[in-house]
C-alpha cells in the first residue's frame, strides 16, 4: 500500500488582532501549526523559525528515523529562537507552541508541546490526540477541573510548556502512529479549538470532503465565535494511491503556507466571509458631519444653556455610577503575582486607574520564586488572573505542588552530594577500605 497526503493550510489574523502570530505548513509529508507569543513581533519570529525549520523535513525519510528527526528539528528550531533572543533583547521571551505531523512510507511522527492541538477523525469518530499543556489541564489531570468548568477558567490559556526563550529544556511529546487510508487529521490553534466544540469540529471534518473547503468552514465557525485570536487550521488526508481510481491525478506536492511564516503575513484567508461581513457591519461608522443651510454664521440662532448644563450633569452622573460599578467589580477579581522573591495573592485587578490602586495584598503564600521554574515563574511575573477566591486558591495550591517538587529534588541532590563527599573522605583517609558506592535513584525527565 502507497500513501500520500491531501491537504490544505489556512491562517486569519482574526476579527480583534492586528497582527498573525500563527504559523502553518501542509506538504506531502509533513503538517504543522505553531502558535507564537511574546509580544507584537516576537511571536511572529518564533513560530515563523519553527516552521521554517520543520520545512526541511518534507521530504522522503526512512520510518524508523522520523520520530528522531521529528525531534532534532524542534530542538535546533529551538537553538535558533534562543540566539534570535540573545541577539535582539527587544524579543526576549518569544516563545512557540508546536503540534507537527511527519509521514513516512505507512507511518506518522507526531510531536506536540504547546496548546495548539491535533485531532483524528477515523471510522466517522473524531478523537482529539493531543494534550494541552496549559495551567488547566493540569487542574483537570488532578482531579481539582471537570472539562466543562474547563471551559469557562480564567486561566485556560496560561501554558505550562512551551518552545522558545524560557530558560528551560523543551519536553516534547512524542508518538509513532500507524498511517491508515481514510484518516483526516486536523491540527489547529488555540484560535479555533478554544472557541469550535468538539462535536461541531467532528461533524464538520466528517461532512466537507475537500480539505481547501473544510479548513475554510472551520475558521469560519471560530470567526463566528468572536475571533479574538488569530486562527489556523492544516487539514491533511491520507490516501491510498494504488487505490485511486483511474484518471484522477495523484494528489498535490506544491506545499502550502500560512501566517506569519507566509507571504501574506498578516492578510486575513477569510476576509469576505460572513462573520467577516457581519463584523464590519457591527463597526460604528463616523458619522458625516450635518450642515444646515438656513443659519449662517453671521446669523447663528440662539440657544439656552440650561439643556447642556442639564446633560452635563447627567453624563457626569452616568461616569460616576459607571466608575463606582466598575471599581466594585474589581474588588471581585483576584490575582496571583511574584513581589520580593514571594508569591503573593491581591484582590483586585493588577492595573491602577491614576492614583486609585485597583488592588491590595491579601495573602503571602510562603512559596518562593526560587522553587517555580522558568515558565511557570514568567506566567506569575504577568500575574494570573483568578475570578474568585476560589480559582485564586486553586492556583496558589498548583503552584505550592510544584515548589514541594522542586524542594524535594534539590534536597536529593544536596544528600547525594554529600554521601558522595563523605565515601571521597573517607577514600582518603590512610588505610581506608574504599567503601561501596551508595545507590543513587533517578528520576525520569518526563516525571
């Protein structure tokens, strides 16, 4: 059996951003999304980089070295992203989410990190492959989320692992899957998954069978959604060539791609759809100004100030209800934040409105900066934000499992050290038996 591959790559820039993050490939052998972060240009380098990198890999490959391939292409990408941050401070913290297919002979080489997703629709059922790492799924895989409150956490979309400038290794997963005729795969960013449903993506992928036509429907649907990030979607067939029927052409070897790692890098693939459409109509238009023909400006009529005096108390009522409404709703929010090496959770929002403080301290948690790692500690220097004291303390209990963690193994590590320095005193002592070496326990990399 001869495989090969039809597919499609859309990106839009979305309804509320300005500018495409994202970036897609779809080839003849590999699929890839990468979703970029780290302000206005950072994350167009560092998705742009990945995918540029994983380019290189859409070729032939033998099957028992894609998984390793796969592998070394993220992490050289990864190299690359943290000299670009070294060279240019203006891009510190630039960082990429990475979900990438790699096809050879019957076989796929799947590498996922990030919460850009992978989903598979086989037999008619669609399955979602890949796991978000993100604050949430943690919560979920812990017991402390069900997937519907999931759904509506503030803090859905704090990552956990990423790829890029955070001072730590990659953890990649990784996975050998078999290839099987009629399989779809779809792989997305968080601009889609975070607003189509499982079961809408499902029925979508199973009802449009061109992939140029599916990958249009579904960035429609997240454009209908709201669009509030930008959106990309790769859709990649498998196919069975001895099975084709005869006439029609293999399929299409031209590689496609989207976003910031295109040409149009920022051009929204949907401009003229109808949530496009309907966006635009909901945009106020500045009115033309009216000019009435019957008063000159030598003979302008006269007019009463009591009206303006009047409306300038009610519009000066109105802001200050609606200033008073809005502070109160803040004094509901919460943050979790880093001050003086600490963790710390304040009531309130983190932003001040002049000399008005929007939020106070209310608790130190004890937990050091020291103990967190490095993406873990850039998403609390950002603050997390928490929409009650509850989802507050969730949080703050995450963070204080991680820092036991973290204590854990370093205080292995100093009581190896010191075992080992012990034997090497005692080795020296004159007349000494060298002593056996005391066994040592390792922990995985993956936990």
């Amino acid at each position: 059996m001869s495989f090969a591959l039809r597919y499609a790559a859309r990106s839009d820039v979305g309804l509320v951003r300005s500018n495409n993050q994202d970036s897609g490939y779809a080839g003849s052998h590999l699929v890839a999304v990468a979703d970029g972060m780290g302000g206005h240009a950072g994350g167009d380098v560092a998705s742009s980089i990945v995918i540029g990198r994983l380019s290189q890999l859409d070729s032939d490959t033998p099957a028992t070295e894609i998984v390793a391939a796969l592998e070394d292409a993220i992490l050289d990408a990864n190299q690359s992203i943290l000299r670009r941050a070294r060279d240019e401070p203006q891009l510190a913290g630039l960082g990429t989410t990475v979900t990438a297919l790699l096809r050879a002979e019957g076989k796929f080489a799947l590498a996922h990190i990030g919460d850009s997703r992978a989903y598979l629709l086989r037999d008619g059922e669609c399955t979602q492959i890949t796991k978000d790492h993100t604050f949430v799924q943690r919560l979920m895989d812990e017991g402390r989320l069900t997937p519907e409150e999931a759904e509506r956490h503030p803090q859905r979309s704090v990552l956990m692992r990423v790829l890029g400038d955070v001072d730590s290794d990659p953890e990649l997963d990784l996975s050998l899957r078999p290839a099987r005729a009629g399989d779809r795969w779809m792989l997305c960013s968080d601009g889609l998954s975070g607003l189509v449903s499982l079961e809408t993506i499902g029925r979508t992928l199973r009802e449009i069978d061109d992939p140029g036509e599916c990958a249009d429907a579904l960035v429609q649907l997240a454009l209908r959604g709201g669009g509030p990030d930008n959106i990309t979607c790769v859709i990649a067939d498998v196919v069975d060539l001895d099975a084709l029927p005869k006439g029609m052409g293999a399929p299409s070897s031209s590689p496609e791609i989207v976003g910031s790692a295109g040409r149009s890098r920022h051009q929204p693939t949907a401009a003229s759809g109808p949530a496009a459409k309907a966006a635009a109509l909901t945009r106020p238009e500045r009115p033309t100004p009216f000019e009435d023909e019957d008063f000159a400006e030598e003979d302008a009529p006269r007019r009463s100030h009591w009206p303006a005096v009047v409306v300038t108390l009610l519009i000066a009522a109105v802001l200050a209800g609606g200033l008073w409404a809005g502070y109160a709703w803040t004094q509901g929010q919460y943050y979790v934040a880093a001050q003086d090496d600490e963790i710390v959770v304040y009531q309130g929002v983190s932003q001040d409105l002049g000399p008005v403080h929007l939020s106070h301290r209310i608790e130190s948690t004890g937990i050091s900066t020291d103990d967190l790692s490095s993406v873990t500690l850039e998403q609390v220097r950002d603050t997390i934000p928490a929409d009650s004291r509850e989802a507050a303390d969730e949080v703050v209990a995450t963070l204080r499992d991680e820092a036991s963690r973290t204590q854990e193994a370093r205080r292995a590590q100093e009581e190896a050290a010191q075992a080992e320095q012990q034997a090497a005193e005692q080795s020296a002592q004159p007349g000494a038996v060298p002593s056996e070496p005391a066994p040592t326990t390792t922990e995985s990399a993956g936990g």
